[in-house]
C-alpha cells in the first residue's frame, strides 16, 4: 500500500517559533501513584544547547521564594552509553551528530530542527542532551512552577518559565481536533488541525478486516504552516491513501505525539471505500421544441457497471438542474412543459454504485402558443349600485389573468367594452355603477397566459342592478265634493317603471288614523280617485303614494284637508257652551266641547256689555273651558268661538252674567 504525506519532513517552523519563546514543557510522569510521583520536565529555545548546563529551579504555587535542584548544572552526557538503546536505531546517528558538531553547527536551520524533533520523538535523546530533568521530589496533589536558568561565563541567565502543573496521575492530551476522511476519486484525503501548542506531530493509523490496524506513517507526520512558495497556510488535505480496495470497510485513527514523545487519545473514522470513477457519458444529445412539448434523443454509452441514464432540466444554464426522467435503455423522451421560456438539459449515465457523468448542455427555447382553456362557473351578484362577478380558477401554471368585457347585447360583440386593461389575478371582480342604471348587462370572461394566448370566452352570465330608486312624491291639486263623494285629483307622475298609485286617508295631520281607502292598485294612467265613505260634516286628510314595478314606494304627498258639509250642519257646527255660576266664589265658568271633530287650532273667549259690542277676551286657547270673577249686580255677554285649520270660525250661542 501506497502513503503519501504532503509537506512532511522534519521541518517544522511553528516549532521554531516556539523555540524563540524559550519554552518550559512539564507533564506529570506516566507512572505516578499517590504514592511515587514525579513531575518530568523539557526546555528548549534557539540555543538549544547550553555548553555549560542549565539549572532547575522550582516554586509551590501561593510561595515567592524558589528552590534550586539541581546541585551541578545539567548538561550533554558526554558518558552516554549508545549500546543500552538498540531498540532506537536513529539514536547513534544524532548522538554523533551532537558530539561530533560544534555549537555554532548544531544552531543551523536544518540541522537545528531535525535535532529538536529528535528531542521530542525520544526522551533518551532529550536526557541525553541536557533538555530533561525529572523531579522526584514532589507531593501528590500540590501545585508547582518550574524555571530553567542557563549558565554562561559561570552566570545564571533566565531561560524560560513553566506552567503551573497540580501533581497528578498521568492522562493523556485530548485527541486531535477535525480529524476528517473523504474518498477523492481512488484516494482517501485525510485531514486535522494542527495544534503546536499541544502536539509537534501526528502518528495515523489504518484498520481493515483483511489487515488489522497498522501504522501507516514511519516516522511522525510533522506538517508545516509555510509551503514552498513561502505561503503561511497549512496544506490541506496533509495526507493521502491509495492503493485501496472497492468495496472494503477501512477504520482511520489520528493521535497527536506530545512533546514527551507520548500520543495524545486517538479519534477514528470508519467509512466504505467505494467505485468513484464515473461511467462514459452519453452523447448526440438533441432536442427540438414542438409548441409545450420538448422532443430529445440520444446515444448510450456502455459500460460494464451502468444502471441507468437520468435526464436533467433547468431554465437556467448553471442551474439548479432537476430530473425530469431516467432509463435504462431508451434513446428518446418527450418532455411535456408547463411554461414556456428557455430550457437547458443534459442527460447523465449513472453507474450502480451512483457516479454519474454528464453529457454536453442543449438549449431549447419553448414557445407557447396553446391558449388557456374556456373560464367556468361565472356567476353575478347583484346589490344596490354593485355587480359581483365570480368564477372558477384556471389551472394553467402560466396563466397570467382574466380579462372580464360587458355588453348590453349578447348578439353584437362588436359593443363589448373590456372593463380592466390589466389582467386580474383574482377570480372574481365588483363592479360599480350609478344607482339609477336598470340596464340588463351581459358579462364574459377570458383567461390570458403569460405568452398573451387568449382564452375562448366564457358563457354569458347576465344581471341587473336592484331598482332601489323610489318614484317622485305624488302632488295632491284639488279635492272636490259631490253630493256624497269627495273626489280627488293628483298630478300624475312622470316615472318610467311607475306601477300605479294607493290613497290613503287620516283624521288628522299628523297622520292618526291613516289607513288605505283604495282596494286595488289605482293605474298609473288614472290620477283621479273618489271617496264613497267619506262622512260628511268630518274633517279628513288625504295622501297619495306612487309605487314603481320594483316595489319602491314614494314619500306619502303632502296631507290634504277635505271637509264635506251636509244640508244640516248648523247645529252641528254650532258651540255648545255652558255657563255655571259659584256665588260663593263669586266665579263663572264657561264649558264646551270641540264641535263635530273638526281639527280646531284653538279658541277665543270674547266678553261685552251687549251683543254689538264683544272683544276677544282672550287670547288663543286650547283649553275647553274658562273661568273668571263676576259681579252680581253686572251683566256681561259671553260668546265662544272656534278657530279650524282651514280658516273657519264657529261660534256658540251669546250667554248672559244674569
């Protein structure tokens, strides 16, 4: 199996950068106990390599003073026995590297950082170097600091300072973050974040059921942020697989190598490796537009592992695109379409592990030109000065309205009127017209599409408004009497739909007692109507009400007062007046009673010293009986009389004081 690691080398400038920072690394030892522990520390900057040691110094944490461990600075163990570690076969080489290398050597840039990684990858080599101490002397649970101070010229010069680290059991790092794996065609990409705070390089693993779990990297994948056109970026993916089998079940581990040499946890990825080569595509793919129809036809390509052929449709050239139809043979297919426009298609051939692989683009413009169908359903409301139209809604998905016309004639289309220029999108439409219009008007509806087809019409639906108007108030010109009928007589109306007339009749103006007279409807050619039950010596009222074809009636005409007289109506239109005396008192009191029912406006007492001589006493009253002071040895004449709304004056007989 074949692995490929990009930018992978012992070349690590994020480490670098870290070495300028002068770093203190500490971890507790992985085989702490509440009993034994200790806390293992590793320090490293652009010196590297202290000819003349280091010392190390430690706090607890809450206390200022520090305290040296070290008694002799620590330094290269110019001792080391290389035969005590065959296990590390790249151990010899880099000792002799060090030993053999002068200080000024070791600090150059490749050199430098292959020797540091070195230091990471192997504590042996880290102790070796004089970069390692491991304090012993510490209590489980207490929380320290460390600080390496350098020797130069025999003087302590600061190096660098640790974190605080509370003495614990071992645990190892948090795995490493975005671990991904996606197939790329024949290859497995695989993915992280690089953590340089937390790890300088990474170990990947790979787990099979025909191979189990193996390494797949020799050495520690170490990616750098700089590539080699000197971008600051990490290279992504940072490594690649292939050489892998179609249809096995592989499982991926990530863990980050700290600078103890320790993996952090590992993260996993399982996933199929699949067949990502795509078929050949299709080809002579074409197409001709036939109204709302699209006719397409093709040629197949074979292939050992094809399943079908999957047709695609859009109205724009970078999509989205949808599939309209799928074969496993076919080499044509009509394409029914619901609105015209411009069309782009391609046909794909899919394999049965579903790659697919496309075949040219074809465009094909689609004209409409079928119409709409014929609108249904149209019916009318009618309402005072309202007509509501409504119909049925169209289905076609390009249907752009409705156009609704009028006509006052179904048989002459030439005079239909198009009552909105603009197409309706609502299915129904009110119409407001005056009130005075009693026209029967005829409507049709035509639906219109986007491309301007034009519906056949739909049926006539007919109406006509309600006839609220009222005919004009009736004017009552002359009554007349003969023998024992009253006849009336009226200006007859002008109103086109007048149906005909209705008396009414009341003892009083202010309509009490008003009821019909007339049995049947008078004709509107007759304005004449004579009264058979009128009484005579009664006063009566008279109204006439117009009625048009519609129902309307009019405004009651203004009342008309009718009083017939008999050949005997003196005693009845004479006052009876009674006078009655209280000598007590020393009063009179005149008493009468309204003569004949007449509608009387009132009465005026007149008083004299004779007959030719009387005054009104009073004024206008409306009382039935007046009352005064006399005197006895006096005589007064008395006489009452009644004033009626038509002007007449009846007047009682002359009374006298005594």
């Amino acid at each position: 199996m074949k692995r490929i690691s990009l930018l992978v080398i012992t070349v690590c400038l994020v480490l670098c950068t870290h070495a300028q920072d002068n770093r203190v690394l500490v971890r507790n030892a992985p085989e702490n106990t509440p009993g034994t522990s200790s806390i293992q520390i590793k320090w490293y900057s652009l010196d590297f390599f202290y000819s003349e040691g280091v010392h190390v110094y430690r706090k607890l944490v809450g206390n200022s003073n520090w305290k040296r461990l070290t008694d002799q600075p620590i330094i290269i163990d110019g001792q080391f026995d290389i035969s005590a570690h065959p296990d590390d076969p790249n151990l010899e080489f880099f000792v002799e590297v060090v030993q053999q290398s002068s200080h000024d050597e070791l600090k150059e840039g490749f050199l430098f950082l292959n020797l540091l990684v070195k230091t990471f990858e192997s504590q042996v080599f880290a102790d070796f170097a004089g970069l390692f101490y491991e304090d012993t002397d510490v209590n489980f649970g207490e929380v320290y600091q460390y600080r390496i101070n350098k020797l130069i010229n025999g003087r302590e010069q600061f190096l660098g300072q640790s974190d605080e680290i509370q003495v614990d059991f071992y645990t190892r790092n948090d795995p490493v973050e975005d671990f991904s794996v996606i197939q790329n065609d024949k290859q497995f990409f695989i993915d992280w974040k690089v953590d340089p705070d937390l790890f300088y390089g990474v170990n990947i693993y790979q787990e099979s059921d025909s191979s189990g779990e193996f390494r797949l990297n020799d050495n520690p994948l170490v990616i750098s942020e700089r590539d080699s056109l000197g971008h600051v970026s990490y290279p992504s993916p940072k490594f690649k697989v292939d050489s892998l089998k179609i249809g096995t079940m592989y499982t991926y581990s990530i863990a980050g190598i700290d600078f103890f040499g320790e993996e952090t946890e590992k993260d996993s990825v399982t996933l199929l490796f699949g067949d990502n080569e795509p078929p050949p595509p299709p080809t002579n793919l074409t197409g001709k537009a036939d109204s709302m129809k699209v006719n397409l036809s093709w040629e197949l390509s074979v292939a050992e592992d094809m399943m079908e052929f999957k047709l695609y449709r859009s109205m724009l050239s970078d999509g989205p695109f949808e599939q309209v139809f799928a074969t496993a043979n076919t080499t044509s297919y009509v394409d029914f379409i619901e609105t015209p426009g411009p069309y782009y298609y391609y046909l794909a051939s899919v394999d049965q592990t579903g790659n697919e692989s496309a075949s040219r683009k074809i465009f094909i413009d689609v004209q409409d030109v079928l119409p709409p169908s014929q609108p249904q359903g149209l019916i009318i409301k009618s309402d005072t000065g309202r007509l509501s139209l409504s119909w049925e809604a169209n289905t076609e998905p390009d249907l752009a309205g409705y156009l609704v016309q009028r006509t006052v004639n179904m048989a002459n289309k030439k005079n239909s009127v198009l009552l909105n220029s603009q197409p309706l999108k609502e299915t129904k439409l009110e119409q407001i017209l005056p009130k005075q219009v009693k026209n029967r008007f005829f409507y049709q509806v035509i639906a219109i599409d986007t491309s301007h087809n034009r519906s056949i019409p739909s049926a006539f639906a007919s109406a006509q408004m309600p006839d609220v108007l009222a005919p004009e108030r009736p004017h009552i010109k002359r009554i007349a009497y003969e023998e024992d009928l009253t006849i009336l007589e009226w200006v007859s109306n002008v109103d086109a739909d007048l149906f005909g007339y209705h008396v009414f009749r009341s003892d009083s103006t202010n309509g009490k007692g008003r009821g019909r007279i007339n049995v049947n409807l008078i004709s509107p050619d007759i304005s004449k109507y004579t009264d058979r039950t009128a009484q005579s010596n009664q006063a009566y009222f008279y109204q006439i009400v117009a009625t048009d074809s519609a129902g309307n009636h009019s405004e009651l005409s203004l009342p008309s007062y009718a009083f017939r007289k008999s050949t005997n109506t003196k005693s009845e239109l004479e006052l009876d007046v009674k006078i009655q005396f209280n000598k007590r008192k020393k009063t009179l009191t005149l008493k009468w009673v309204s003569p004949a029912n007449l509608p009387i406006l009132g009465y005026v007492v007149h008083v004299g010293i004779d007959e030719n001589s009387m005054k009104p006493k009073t004024g206008l009253i409306q009382d039935l009986d007046f009352k005064e002071k006399y005197e006895a040895e006096s005589t007064w004449y008395y006489q009452v009389r009644a004033y009626t709304e038509e002007g007449l004056i009846i007047k009682s007989d002359i009374l006298r004081s005594r």
